[in-house]
C-alpha cells in the first residue's frame, strides 16, 4: 500500500498502530509490522484508510508565484517563511533521518514536481575529487530542478588552503572552486554556479562574521560577488549591521542570526534592497512568553530536586566569582535566552518558572515544590514560530531529546516570513526579467 509506506518514511509501526487506535481500531506494532514484511494484507475500513491519509500533509491551496530549493533544510523553518508568501519548494536535501521524519510530517512534497535528497554530496559530487568541473555542473543541473531561489542554513566551517596547489587550480573555471573546497559551503556555490538561480537566501549563526577572524565570512563573500550576485549590505559597519536579525522582535526569544541575501547582478533587481527595510514588518505586538505556554502541563518536564540543586549550586558559584554562567530562569514577560540544540540535556538555557522566591530558603519546602520546568516540545514549536500561542498543529513524530534538537538548530518562522516579504517582488521582476531575456539555469552571466 503507497499510503502505508508514505506513513512510514514519518512514523514507526508502534506510532502508526496508536493511530489507528486513535479512531477506535484495535492494532498492534506488530500488526504494522506483518503489513510491511508481507505477512498480511492491510484490511482497513474506510474510516481508517481516511485517517490514516489525514496523517499526511495536504496540497497549499495556492498558486504559487515562484519557486525555491531548500538546502540543509532542517525541520523546513525558511521554508515554511517563503510558503507564506506564496513559494513553491521543488527540491529538498536533509541528511538527519530524524529531521527528514519532522520534515515530511509537515511539508507537503508533490511527487511530480519535488525531489527529496539526502546527501547533498551525492548532487553536487563534491565528495569525488576525480570528477571534472564540467562534469559536476551537468550532474547539478540534472538532479536539481529550475528555481527562482535557493534557501541553504549551511554550517559554518573554516576554509583551508591546505593542500590546494597552483596546480590543482590551474584550469578551474572558478577561484572558488580552490577556496571553499572541503566546506559545506562549496556546495552551496557549486550549485548556484549551476543553476543560476535569481535570488539566493543564506542563514548562518551570528559568528559567521567573525570566524577564523574573518576570513571564513569575507571567502564566502567573494566567492559570491565571483558567480555574479549583489549581496544585500555586504559593507555594513560593525554594531549596525542589518543583516544580523535579532528574533526578539517576533517571537519572545532573543535569537541573532544573519542572513545574507544575494540576486543575481545581470537582472538588475538588486538596487535600493536592504534588510534594513525588515523593521516596517516587525509586528506592533508579539506574543510574550506566557503566550506559548500550556496550562497544563505533564510533571516529567519539572526539574528533578537532583537537578534543580546541581543547576542552582553552579550559578551561585559563577555569580560569586562575577560571571553570567548559568540557568535562565524565564518569567511570562520576559524574553527568553537562545534555544539551543543541547536543549534536551537539561533545558537550563530556558527554565520555566513555577513560582520560585529569590527571598527564601532554596530548600524550602515551597521552592521546591515549585521548581521550574522545561519547556515542552510544542511551546518549544511556538517559540520558534512553527505555532501560534495556543496552536499544536506543527506535527512531532519524534521524540523529545530529537524534537528539541531540533528546534535548537532551526531558525524564528517569522524572521524569514518576513525577509521572504522584502524578497518577494525582486525575485518576481528578477523571474520576469530572465523569462524575457530567454535566461534559463546553466545560461552564462
């Protein structure tokens, strides 16, 4: 059955079972598993079948206005900001089977018109140092189709001249095919030398600038000017720069990213764009923090006496000796540190709190009947902005320790809703502009 094996790219055999049981079925994991394995037939009523399909994500009722690729697409944070404003994702690469479940589970991917990748290697044929440039490049544009925009969170690596010789160079059609080769980066630009596509989004950690004391950030910037592309305030002065975007003004959690946005110099879209344009989005009022919270909530996400003691004892100790070291104790209004992906180990970087008194004994019997908690998986989803306060309709097939993974290496939705807002009418000009210019992907700039 394809639906069955839809289902089970996103569930386990238990998980399905307990779905069908949902519905007054009577299944077991091992049932599941005789479906799979051949032993038996699948005999579902149509109640079943019916839920069973409900399971899976449903077509956008939109037409979409330009289309997108989605590179280390993680759970599908940016792609769920250019969905909003009415983009199509026609291709995805995710290595993490865990993520590709939390994927799948909620984007949905039109077999006709989207290809799901794992390794991006595979593609870009990077990891195949025998393959000729030439060779690469026809490989990328069969295996990936024709886009308007390229999405990639890639991760920040150092670059390394190491072994790149004067003669591994000569002949390569680009410089930075020697300068990023070993990263991730690579083939992020292999790709867009590729495909050209009219626009390109990059998300990277705040640090990306300063890493390797510049020269990962200022390798990557040129490698783009190199394939003909405008990046967005790539000159912007230290301490107002608008590409790093502070998630606090959308959702109540103070999370900086930056955010490099190119398009392609020969289309002419480029001109007068800036992200400092992302403060008329920025919303009147956002949600607080009280605002994502679940009233009731199981007591396993409370803190054990245990740890809550180990948690206290360590910040004491730090602020002692004048450092910041330790948990954040979050209140309704406040707004909470960076989610991060170690989220799962102790939850310290966002503790919940229950009613702790700073004026009283830490062993009273009161604090420590209300030691904070952590947060759940869903209000981890609304402060990341995949929900609305009080909404869980972001679907978490995994489990916890995987779901706050994560959450901790996504990106804030609305950031991105928002810079997919600014992008928008560009990349549409930018899409006209190559359809009247007869410009396709693999066309020279």
């Amino acid at each position: 059955m394809a639906l069955l094996g839809k289902l089970l790219e996103i569930y386990d055999q238990g998980q399905l079972a307990a779905k069908l049981n949902e519905i007054g079925s009577s299944h077991c994991r091992e049932t599941v598993n005789r479906w799979v394995k051949g032993k038996a037939s699948p005999r579902l009523t149509y109640r079943e079948y019916k839920h069973l399909e409900s399971l899976l994500p449903t077509k956008p009722s939109y037409k979409p206005s330009f289309t997108f690729i989605d590179l280390f697409a993680g759970i599908g944070g940016i792609r769920k900001g250019f969905e909003a404003v009415g983009g199509e994702c026609v291709f995805t690469s995710e290595w993490n089977e865990y993520a590709v479940r939390t994927y799948k589970a909620n984007h949905y991917c039109d077999p006709s018109r989207h290809r799901f990748n794992k390794d991006i290697r595979s593609v870009t044929l990077s990891d195949r140092p025998e393959v000729s440039e030439e060779d690469a490049y026809t490989h990328i544009d069969t295996e990936i189709p024709d886009h308007d925009v390229l999405l990639a969170g890639f991760p920040c690596q150092p670059f390394s001249l190491a072994g790149v010789s004067k003669k591994n160079s000569l002949g390569r059609k680009h410089g930075f095919e020697c300068e990023t080769q070993g990263t991730l980066f690579f083939d992020v630009a292999r790709i867009i030398a590729a495909k050209k596509p009219a626009a390109f989004l990059l998300e990277n950690v705040k640090n990306l600038k300063s890493h390797d004391k510049g020269t990962t950030f200022r390798i990557i910037c040129e490698a783009l000017d190199e394939l003909g592309y405008e990046v967005s305030d790539v000159n912007a002065p230290k301490g107002a720069d608008p590409k790093v975007i502070d998630a606090k003004h959308f959702v109540p959690q103070h999370r900086e990213r930056i955010v490099l946005v190119g398009f392609r110099r020969d289309l002419g879209v480029h001109d007068g764009f800036t992200l400092k344009d992302i403060h008329k989005l920025i919303p009147k009022e956002r949600p607080s923090f009280g605002d994502i919270l679940d009233k009731d909530v199981d007591s396993k996400y409370i803190l054990t006496p245990k740890l809550w003691d180990y948690l206290y004892r360590y910040a004491e100790k730090h602020r002692q000796k004048g450092n910041g070291f330790g948990f954040g104790l979050t209140r309704s209004d406040d707004v909470a540190r960076t989610l991060s992906a170690r989220y799962h180990k102790d939850g310290s970087e966002i503790l919940v709190d229950r009613g702790f008194v700073a004026g009283l004994d830490f062993h009273s019997e009161l604090n420590q009947m209300n030691r904070p908690r952590r947060l759940t998986p869903h209000e981890c989803s609304r402060l990341m902005g995949f929900d609305k306060p009080g909404e869980s309709k972001f679907v978490i097939p995994v489990s916890d320790t995987q779901a706050y993974r994560q959450f901790g290496n996504s990106v804030a939705v609305p950031v991105f809703e928002a810079v997919a807002k600014l992008m928008k009418d560009r990349i549409i000009k930018a899409k006209e502009r190559k359809s009247d210019f007869g410009l396709v992907a693999g066309d020279g700039m």
